[in-house]
C-alpha cells in the first residue's frame, strides 16, 4: 500500500529512529571494546579506556549532527 503522505508511515519512521540510536550507541561502545580486546593483547591498561573516551565523542559528534540536519529541515 503506497501512502501520500510525505512522512511516511509511522512503523517505518520509528525503524528510522531506532537504527539511528543504535548506530550512535554502537559507536560510543564498541571503540572501548576493542580498546579492552588491544588492551588484553599488548598488556597495556589505557586502550580500553582511551576507546570509551573516543567513542563518547564520535558519538556526542553523531548527536549533534543529527540535530542539526534535523533543524535545517525545520527551517
């Protein structure tokens, strides 16, 4: 079923919504993860932490290019 509305329809913007979240919370994550995993390997203590760091970040920076494309739609 094709709709007119120029939205689309409500399941399908809240798809949208999720993989955006769980995109930007894989990407504060996993770099702490496989800081941890380099960590392990080399026997060095700062990786881990160093990729939770970056990852909050990548992931502040995600946050607010995402409100950005946002308002500049609005407006």
């Amino acid at each position: 079923m094709v709709r007119d509305d120029p939205k689309g329809s409500p399941v399908g913007e809240a798809l949208v919504w999720v993989s955006r979240i769980t995109a930007i919370g894989l990407t504060m994550f996993l770099p702490g993860v496989g800081g941890g995993w380099l960590d392990d390997r080399l026997g060095t203590r700062f990786l881990g932490p160093s990729g939770f760091v970056l990852g909050f970040l990548l992931g502040m920076a995600a946050i607010v290019g995402l409100r950005g494309r946002a308002q500049g739609r609005r407006g």
